[in-house]
C-alpha cells in the first residue's frame, strides 16, 4: 500500500485500490509474495473487502 500510494500521483486513476492491485499484478509477474502470500490470494482479499480499512474501501 506505501508503494501504491507513492505511485498514486502518477497513476492514471485516483482509486488506490486499483493501484494496489496493479502493483499486485507486478508482484505476480516478478514471482514475489506479499504479506507472505501469492499475490493473486491478496487481490482475492482486496476484492473482497478484507483490506477496505488499511486501503479505503
């Protein structure tokens, strides 16, 4: 989310949840985790709701 926000002035939108999950995509690619997890699992969580509260639902 740091990254995301950091990247939000330059982003073509003004959501940081698409943000975020763009960057996710990234990390996907490059084959890193986040949070310890696969991406993809953080994405599911996101479009859930598990992280409205940290990201801004």
């Amino acid at each position: 989310i740091k990254i995301a926000k950091t990247k939000l002035e330059n982003a073509n939108t003004r959501d940081l949840k698409k943000v975020v999950k763009q960057i996710l995509g990234t990390a996907v690619s490059m084959g890193v985790t986040v949070e310890g997890k696969d991406p993809r699992e953080v994405q599911k969580e996101i479009d859930s709701g598990t992280w409205d509260e940290v990201i801004g639902g």
